[in-house]
C-alpha cells in the first residue's frame, strides 16, 4: 500500500506530459473554429458574388431594354433568363456560388416614374431582385441531426432604363 501511495505522489508531481495533453485537449476546438471560419467565409463570399451579379444584371437591363418602354407598353420579361445567367453563372459558364448557396429564383419589376423633375415626364426604372438561398456553416453537421439550417437572402438593385 506504501509502494502505491509513493508511486501516485510521484505520478501526481511530474509535469512531463502536460503540454501534450492540453495540446490534445484543445486541438478539437481549434479544429471547429477553423471550420466555422473557413466555411463562414466562403458563405459570405457567395453573397457578396450574388450582389455583384445582381447590380451588373441591373446594369445590363438598363443598357438593353428599350428606352421607350413605359410610353410603348412593354415589359422585361423576356430578359430574365439573361439575367439569371449573369447573376448565377461566370463568363466561362460555370456556377459562381460555392456548393453551399444556389439561386432561387430571380424576378424583375418595371416602374414608370413620372414627377421626377428631370427631362422626360415618365422615367423608366427596373427593378432585379434575387432570392439566394445558403446553407451555414456546419450544415452537413447538423443536417444528420436535425433538420437543415438555411438562410435565404433577398437581393435587389434598381437601374434607371436608357435603352439603346
């Protein structure tokens, strides 16, 4: 009984390992804080490419659509699958979203603003509004336990017409 209490007493005084066991201790967490950072960053990445394809859509419905819209009684519906190519898709034609956001769906609004004070009496404004819908970070975590935890943002740029 003697050698065994010896034995823990000199068990209990050396330090010799500690540094590795709190190293083992915390590395989970720094491994999860990792994680958390990596994929939050490529979350908000993904919004902000949805924002930027949402303001060059608006950009390039102002240039294409007729100036004359509001006085000839169009619409901008033909547009919106041009649209949507350059808010979802690269140049090159590949998705612009990381595998955790996709686009929902993509709407444009044509408003004849008259009153404004400017040279025209009716001033054509389009409207382009996205839904993104993003999964956060640690959803494949969370998915297997309970039921998936997605956030949909909506996006929505205005754009005087000018037309051709």
């Amino acid at each position: 009984m003697g050698h065994l209490r010896n034995h823990l007493r000199h068990f209990r005084r050396d330090t010799s390992g500690t540094a590795l066991v709190e190293f083992a201790l915390s590395l989970p967490l720094m491994v999860l804080v990792s994680y958390i950072s990596i994929d939050g960053l490529r979350l908000m990445w993904s919004y902000q490419a949805a924002t930027s394809g949402v303001h060059e859509a608006a950009r390039y419905i102002a240039r294409v659509a007729p100036g004359d819209i509001c006085t000839t009684g169009g619409s901008l519906t033909g547009y919106e699958t041009a649209l949507r190519d350059i808010v979802s898709q690269s140049s090159g034609g590949a998705s612009i979203f990381s595998r955790d956001a996709r686009l929902v769906s993509l709407t444009t609004r044509l408003d004849c603003v008259t009153g404004t004070g400017l040279r025209q009496p009716t001033v054509p404004v389009a409207t382009v509004s996205a839904d993104v819908e993003m999964r956060l970070p640690l959803f494949r975590v969370f998915s297997t336990v309970a039921n998936p935890v997605t956030y949909t943002a909506r996006i929505e740029e205005q754009a005087r017409i000018y037309g051709l």
